[in-house]
C-alpha cells in the first residue's frame, strides 16, 4: 500500500499544474448527478456521500497531496449538486397543468420579434383573467395562470405602442412547455422550468394596450437589428448581420438558417467568443491609436491599461446588448480574464482560462451544464487550446525565417488541423443531443471564420459608424455581399451528398464515457 501511495504521490505531482483544471470538471459532475439520480432520496445519498468523502479526505490530508485532492474534489461535487437542486426548487414558479384558453391582461417582460416567420414573441408575467370562452355545460372557474408565460402573435396582431413595460389584454391558447417529442429530443419542458416559463401559446386578436404605452417604440437592440436588417437588404443577409451584431436570429429565414447549420457555420450567428473577440479587438485598437496620436499622453499614461479597460467595457456593453446568453456571459468572463492577464503580463489564453469561466457560468447557471450550447462552446475552446498547448504544435507555429507563400500554407495547415480537431471534439456531444454531425464542416470553418472576423464584422462596424453621419450605404452593400459569399458556402456545403450524418440516439452512458474521454485528453499530461 505504501509503494502504491508513493506511486500516486509521485503522479499528482508531475500533475500538480493541471489539477485545478478538474475542479469544474468535478463541479459539472455534482450537477450531472442531480439530473441522472432519479429522486430526492438519491440525492440527499449522493450529497452525503460527498461530503462524507471530503471530510474522509480533510482528516487524512496530512498523509500527502492525494487525499487533500479528493477532498476538494469531493466538496466541488457536493457544492454542484447542492447548486443544481436549489435552482431547480426556486427556479420555476409555477407549471400551467393543462391546455387552456383565456382572455387575461398582463405586462410584458420582453419582445422578440421573428420577421422570417412573420411572428413576435412576447414574455408576459399574467395580472388577471378576465374570462374563458363560453362552453356548453356548466360554467368552468376561471384558470389560474402560472407567473410567466410565453406568446407568439402574428405581425399584423400586435398593437401600436407595445413596448416593455406595457400592459396588454388578449386571448391565447396556452399550454405547458412540451415535454421532448422523442427519447432524447429537445427538452424545452427543463429548460423553461429553470427559466421561470410557466405556459406557451398563441395569441390571437383582438391585442390591445391597456397601460404603459408612452415609451420608446422598441428597446435599444430591437430597434438597432430592424435597422440593420432594413440597411443589409433583409432576407439572409439582413438576418445574419443583425444576429451578428445584437444576437437576434429571428429574422434569418428557415431554409439559410437550415443551410447554416448543415455546414456546421451554426455557431457564427450565437454571439459567443468569435463576436466578443471581435469586438473587444477592435475598441482596443481604437483606442490604442487615438491615444497614441499625442505625445503627450503616450509618455504620461499606461496606453495598454486604457485600452484593456475600454475593451472590457466593450465586451460588457455588448454581452448585455446581446441579452446575455450563457454563451455570451461565458465568451465575456473569458474575454475580461483575458484582459487582466495581458495587464499583468501573464500569458492569457490557456486552459486556467477555460477552467475558471466554466466556473463563475456554472455557479451562476449550474442548469446550463445539460445544454448543448455550454458543452459545444466550451468542449471546442478546451480543445483548441489543449492543441496549440501541446509541444509539437507549439514548435510548429512557432516563428521562423520562411517565405510569405510557406508561411501561408503553414498558417493554411494549422487552421484545417485545428478546425478537424474542433470537429472531432464535437462530433460526440452534437449526436447526443441533435442525433446528426455534419461532415465537412472543418473545411466550410476554414473560409467562413475569416471571411466572418476580418470581412463582414469590420465592414458592419465601419457601416454603423458611417451612419451617424448618413454616409453607411457602401459598407452596408460590401457587408451585404460578404453575407451573400458566407450563405453560398453554406448552401454549397449543405448541399453535398453526405453533408450530415444522421444516426440514432446515443445512450448517455456512451455519452459520458465519451466526454470523460476527451477530458481526460486534454486536461491530463503524463502518461
């Protein structure tokens, strides 16, 4: 036993810089518990177990740097179940029970509109029925909705002066969030449950406003993506530069937004590390080189430190711009760590980095764990970083005396290794929740990421700049054609005979062995 203690020992310590890495990695693993153990009772077992674990580990700590691992390790699992099961018994609020249909006034929480399918998408908090439609028979008691509901109206039903804030009377047909239509579909039910939603429906005229109606038309990013929209020519074009710039897809129509996700471009329209990268770059050199024009204020005051201020404002602004998706908060927290490490002089991008954002997202959404956009984002961060951090990829990027054209065809190989190596890391987690992968969507990433970072998103930029002084209409017609050549790839690479890989539902044992592995991939370095 003492040889096989040693052993350990000597393991943790060649590890000894990787650990923290496995500390979202054991917080993940509590909140999975509480979505696979089936019961209260298994729960409170898991939990207690946990921590009996961790107390076992803390009275044993003193033997070496083993047991103090399983302690943390131990109490990062009993706090992710604990997280977890205190979010779903304060998330929701109330479920409606049964399919229904009344006439009710409520205040609207927040407007979506969906022009490629002629609808807005309304979230309303219920004041009070007024009524249910006559029935043969005895008369029924009024329902009792739950505290949050969701509407979609038809464009031609929605009434002048509706604005956040506003209070509407209308009819709708509600329902409970659906439960998934197959083994292992979509599960809206769980997601509107965390997200407070107690019913959906469709609303139906007549709508109109009661009270509150005496503000701006449309909040800040409705009214920016109907610019934008209305500026980029609409249809596909239009769509992809608003979700570009505020978040919002619905005005991408369903056959682009099909289009995009076959060829595997899906992740360019959700506003993640790509846009908030973008961003933060651009103010940051803005800034840089305003500041730098005077002599004066170059030699007094730390330039960089400004502008990295400025850029984690930018990356604030816009994560809130952008209705803070956890995809969004999750790019942002990296973006402002990034940030503080290039002021500290420390080395920015690596796998800390990734680790300590999965944490401050799953301590503030410990729900998002189960969703496909927190394992998708993050599974294709670690894996590019855990990459480049490898030896010989470093040795392979690393600078040296070449010509422009093999500097090139280097830079060309290392974005089609990283780009196989991002699809590789996803292909497991997109078949467990969407049942299909596409195929050539490393070779589709390749034009499509740079035409995206360094063409459309400048261009839009420089656009919305020019238009505070009505001279936009160029780069709105060079943005507009940059879209066009990024939908062509799309429908060209969707298109292929094989594009997509459709096979059955994976088990989510296979699933988990799957992630493990590919944790165990990137975060472990000895043998």
């Amino acid at each position: 036993m003492r040889g096989v203690g040693a052993n350990l020992e000597r393991w943790l310590e060649a590890e000894r810089d990787q650990l923290a890495l496995w500390l979202p990695v054991a917080l993940g693993g509590g909140i999975a518990l509480w979505f696979v153990l089936p019961d209260v009772r298994a729960w409170q077992a898991a939990g207690l177990a946990a921590l009996a674990v961790a107390l076992g580990g803390l009275a044993a700590g003193r033997s070496g740097r083993a047991a103090r691992v399983v302690a943390v390790g131990a109490l990062a699992v009993a706090l992710g179940l604990a997280l977890i099961w205190w979010r779903a018994e304060h998330g929701a609020q109330g479920v409606l029970t049964r399919p229904t249909i009344a006439t009710f006034t409520a205040r609207v929480e927040r407007i979506e509109p969906l022009p490629a399918r002629d609808l807005v998408r309304l979230r309303l908090a219920p004041l009070q029925v007024l009524g249910v439609p006559e029935t043969r028979g005895p008369a029924r008691p009024l329902p009792i909705l739950p505290p949050r509901i969701r509407v979609n109206l038809a464009t031609l039903d929605v009434p002048v002066g509706l604005v956040p804030g506003a209070t509407l009377r209308l009819s709708a047909r509600l329902m409970p969030p659906p439960e998934p239509a197959v083994p292992g579909a979509y599960d809206y039910a769980r997601t509107a449950w965390f997200d407070g939603m107690g019913a959906t429906g469709r609303g139906f005229a007549p709508v109109s406003v009661v009270a509150g109606g005496r503000s701006h038309d449309a909040g800040l990013r409705v009214r920016l993506s109907q610019h934008i929209q209305a500026s980029a020519g609409g249809g596909g074009a239009g769509g992809i530069a608003a979700a570009l710039a505020t978040g919002d897809q619905g005005g991408i129509p369903a056959e682009d937004n099909e289009a995009m996700r076959r060829s595997g471009l899906a992740h360019l329209l959700s506003v993640s590390g790509l846009h908030i990268t973008a961003a933060v770059a651009a103010v940051m050199l803005l800034v840089t080189r305003m500041l730098a024009l005077s002599p004066w204020v170059a030699l007094r005051w730390r330039i960089p430190l400004i502008a990295a201020g400025a850029g984690a404002l930018a990356a604030i602004g816009y994560t809130l711009l952008t209705g803070s998706e956890v995809p969004t908060i999750r790019s942002c927290v990296a973006a402002l760590f990034v940030l503080v490490a290039l002021v500290l002089g420390r080395e920015a991008l690596t796998l800390r980095l990734v680790a300590a954002g999965a944490v401050i997202v799953l301590l503030l959404y410990p729900e998002a764990l189960a969703g496909p956009s927190f394992q998708l984002s993050f599974a294709a961060v670690a894996s590019i970083i855990a990459l480049n951090e490898h030896p010989a990829v470093r040795r392979w990027f690393a600078p040296r005396e070449q010509s422009r054209l093999a500097a090139v065809a280097r830079g060309t190989a290392g974005l089609l290794l990283t780009g196989i190596i991002v699809e590789l890391a996803l292909i497991p987690i997109s078949l467990f929740h969407f049942h299909k992968a596409g195929v050539y969507g490393a070779v589709a990433n390749i034009v499509a990421i740079p035409l995206t970072t360094f063409v459309t998103m400048p261009l839009e930029a420089l656009a919305l700049v020019f238009d505070t002084v009505g001279a936009g209409a160029p780069f709105w017609w060079l943005t507009a054609r940059s879209l066009d050549l990024l939908l062509w790839i799309a429908r060209t690479t969707a298109a292929i005979p094989g594009s997509v890989a459709p096979l059955p539902g994976m088990p989510g044992g296979a699933h988990a062995l799957m992630v493990a592995g590919g944790l165990w991939i990137a975060l472990w370095r000895t043998q």
